[in-house]
C-alpha cells in the first residue's frame, strides 16, 4: 500500500528529520488454509502471497552509520537492525533465502531455561523457535573475488554470535546501494544526521 508507506515516511521526515528508505523486492510464500470443492475438506496449500517491488521506511533508531560528511549510501556501510522469530529463520532457510539457521538454534540453546533443560527435545526446540533474535543487514563495499575491485553486497548477520545468514550482490545496474535517504532540514557539518520539527521545538 503506497499511500500508507509514504505516510510512514513522511511523518519521521518531518517530525525527526530523517528516514532511511530501503527499495526492494518482497518475496513472501505461506501456508494457507484452503476449502477443497472435490473432497469437501479443508487442505493446506503452499501459495505466494506477495511477490512486488515495495518501499520499506526505517524507524532511526534501527539504523546504524558512521558519522561524517559524505551521503549516508556513500558511506563506508550502513546497517539495518531488523528482529525475527528463530521459527521465521527456519522457514527463510526452507525457502533458500538464508543459511546457518541450525547454528541459530545452537546458540539459542545455550540460553534454555532451567526448567527446560530435563524436558524432550520437541519442547526444547518449541522454545527455542519462539526467541527473538536481533539481527543486522548491513550494506557494504567488499572485494569477494579477490580482483581488487569492491563490490557493493548486503550481508544479514546475527550480532551475538557474528553468524552471517545471508550475503547477496547489489541488484541495481547502477551499483548502489538500494537505499535512499529523505531529510527534512540537513545539519551543516554532519550529513549523518538531520533536524525535524519534534528537535526544533524542544527548547521551546
């Protein structure tokens, strides 16, 4: 929905003065409870939900760069935080959209209750699945084929055990990043960051 997702934008513009705005494609496939005409059942099908190109605004403080004057996607990496279910990660992984889930898993266990370490393995990993994880895409020059030239790549990693799930090349022709950054009032020595008019009337 277009007009929602520019509402989104424009509100963290105006009153914060910045919104990172990540251009994509979104990929979505559920399990979904069908009615079956023939046998009068009801049956579960695999179906693609969505599959659209979509603009996904990004909450400031989700958002990670370094500081200085150059543009925020001209920088040296910028990092989204993003948080997931460890079940959202073994279904992305059915998918082939990421790897390493078991490894999630693994380090999730680590931290199992005391009241859960004596139960069955089901339950176990029913716990485990419910845990939010906190993860980053990062975007990010990196020479992967060692010519000497960087290639633009987003890489999603999980912060507390530095376990990567996924890196993919940038799929613009261009080269950039997809990313865009909206500012309401620049400041003049840091292009990192920018006024809106909730900082604005603070000191009034």
């Amino acid at each position: 929905n277009l007009v929602d997702e520019i509402e989104r934008i424009t509100n963290q513009v105006v009153y914060l003065g910045k919104c990172p705005v990540k251009h994509h494609w979104w990929h979505e496939v559920k399990k979904v409870r069908t009615y079956d005409p023939k046998t009068k059942k009801e049956v579960y099908k695999v179906r693609v939900t969505k599959d659209q190109p979509t603009l996904t605004p990004i909450l400031l403080e989700n958002w990670l760069e370094p500081w200085g004057l150059e543009d925020s996607v001209s920088k040296p990496w910028n990092s989204h935080r993003i948080t997931l279910r460890v079940g959202d990660l073994i279904e992305r992984e059915k998918m082939g959209l990421i790897k390493n889930s078991q490894k999630m898993i693994d380090s999730y266990m680590t931290f199992l209750p005391e009241n859960l370490r004596e139960a069955q393995e089901l339950h176990k990993l029913m716990w485990c699945e419910t845990q939010v994880a906190t993860l980053y895409e990062t975007c990010v020059a990196f020479d992967v084929d060692g010519d000497g030239l960087r290639e633009e790549c987003t890489v999603l990693w999980h912060y507390e055990s530095g376990t990567p799930l996924s890196i993919k090349y940038n799929f613009f022709w261009h080269g950039h990043r997809p990313l865009e950054m909206l500012y309401y009032m620049r400041h003049g020595d840091n292009n990192s960051s920018a006024d809106g008019i909730a900082q604005m009337l603070y000191p009034l």
